[in-house]
C-alpha cells in the first residue's frame, strides 16, 4: 500500500504545481531543440585550376594572362620591323652617302642657286650711301598748316598733340596772316580750279598756324594723320576724320611730297626759323642704327 501511496502523492504534487509542470515541460523543448541542431556542413572546396574558382576570383587574374600574351603576340612583328628599318636606313647611310659627291647630295635634297647663281651674283650688299639714308630719314620733315577754321574752333593743342604722340619733333610753329600773294604762290598748283578763288577768301578769313614737324618719313605719315582731304572719306581717329566735316572746312593741311615740303617749309620760314635739335625721347622712339 506504501508504494502506490507515493506514486499517488508525487502525481498529485504534479497537479497541484502547475509552475513546476511548465519550467519542466520547457527545459524539455531546450533540451530537444539544442540536440537536434547540428552544424552546417561547409560547402566543397574547388581545386586550383577549377574553372568555377576563376569566375569565383573574378575576372582579372585570367584577363592579364590573356591581354598579356596579345601584347607580346603583336608587338613581336612590330618590333621586329622598325628594327629592320633602323638597320637599313643605318646601312644607307654608311654605305650609299660616301659614294655620292657632296654636290650632288645638295642638288638632289634642295633646288637652291649655287654661288655661281646669276641670281646671288646679281646681289650685292647696301652700299654706304643707303645705309646713311635710311638712318638720315628720321630728319624728313613736312609743312602743316592749322587753318583759320582749327584755329577759331581751338584745335591747335590736340592737333599738336596727335603728331606728338606719334613721336615726331616740332622744329618750327608760329601764328600768321598771310596776304593773299602769298596765298596764291602756296596754292599756284590749283589756280586753274573752279575753287581757287574760294580757297584763298577761307585762308584769308582768320590767322594760320604754320608748323615743321621733323621725323622718320615725316612727309607720308603726317598725311596719313590728317587724313583725306574731304572729312567724309577721312577714317575715325584722323584729324580730318575726328574734327571736320565739311571738305571747305578741312581744318588743316600738310605738304603730299618731299619736294613741295621743301618749297612749302622755304615759303613759310626765314632761314633760320627751323629749329635743329635732338629731342630727348629720339631713343626711345628709334632703334639705333
């Protein structure tokens, strides 16, 4: 009777402790659940020359092997054939260029006329003479004249100032009233045209302002700052072309040749009047001959 007594007893413990039943029954679970995980089997390892491996590592170890053996497959001829060159073109030289006469080489490289050319024998060097003229042009020197318009209107100081700045040097300036003898004899070259009689009442109407301007072809440079002789055709930044409009209002005039500076500067002038100097900016205007 003991026996079935204790088997009675622990049941009735067991229904009477619900706790004690849960806590049992879930170390059970535990215990299934950490015996039936076992590990992952680790997946095969593939040999060294296993094409799966290669495309595992990607795709550059393979790549070089193969962009490697392309160089080397076309470089070879390429090689090959501009070393075959250089050893011809080394041959050409040490071999043909000896044999072939100096002359020969030079006529069949360049067509250039040799010394006994007529062409280099007609050609001589500057003769002393020429050289002194070019270094004694910078003492050309031209007539220009303010006309009584400039004058009224104050554009002696800027028309000064133009041939200035261009750098040549003023060797003679005064203001005057010519007669009209004198007029004439300056314009004798128009007489004959419609427009002298005009042209000698317009420079008879105000004073003029006679000036030498003294530098390096003086006579076709201080024409070209003029500008042309009706204002319409002159181009910005001349005289003409800035200052004046009207063709019987040209503001200015200055000598068209060498020879009429000459006469026009002898006109205007007494021997004496033009001054002869060196201006002290002269070196840095010219090069030194």
């Amino acid at each position: 009777m003991a026996p079935t007594g204790t088997g009675h007893d622990a049941t009735g413990a067991a229904r009477s402790n619900p706790t004690s039943q849960a806590s049992t029954a879930a170390t059970r679970r535990e215990d299934t659940d950490t015996s039936s995980a076992a590990p992952a089997p680790s997946p095969p390892k593939a040999p060294a020359g296993d094409p799966q491996q290669q495309r595992q590592l990607g795709p550059s170890s393979g790549s070089n092997v193969h962009w490697s053996s392309l160089l080397a497959e076309n470089l070879a001829p390429r090689l090959f054939f501009v070393l075959s060159a250089f050893l011809l073109l080394v041959a050409y030289i040490i071999f043909v260029f000896p044999s072939t006469p100096p002359h020969q080489v030079s006529s069949e490289i360049c067509s250039c006329p040799t010394s006994e050319s007529p062409l280099l024998s007609s050609l001589q060097p500057a003769s002393p003479t020429a050289i002194s003229n070019i270094t004694m042009s910078s003492a050309e020197q031209t007539f220009i004249a303010i006309k009584p318009d400039g004058v009224q209107r104050g554009l002696i100081g800027p028309i000064i100032s133009r041939f200035e700045n261009r750098g040549f040097k003023l060797a003679a300036i005064k203001l005057v009233t010519p007669s009209k003898e004198h007029l004439e004899k300056h314009y004798e070259d128009l007489a004959g045209k419609p427009f002298f009689a005009g042209l000698i009442e317009y420079m008879l109407s105000g004073p003029i302002c006679a000036m030498v301007w003294e530098g390096r072809d003086a006579v076709k440079t201080g024409r070209t700052i003029l500008g042309a002789t009706n204002p319409l055709a002159s181009a910005p930044g001349t005289i003409r072309g800035d200052f004046a409009i009207d063709v019987g209002r040209n503001v200015c005039h200055g000598s068209d040749s060498v020879e009429n500076a000459k006469k026009e500067i002898a006109l205007w002038f007494k021997e004496g009047d033009v001054v002869s100097y060196k201006a002290s900016q002269f070196d840095w205007i010219y090069e030194k001959a």
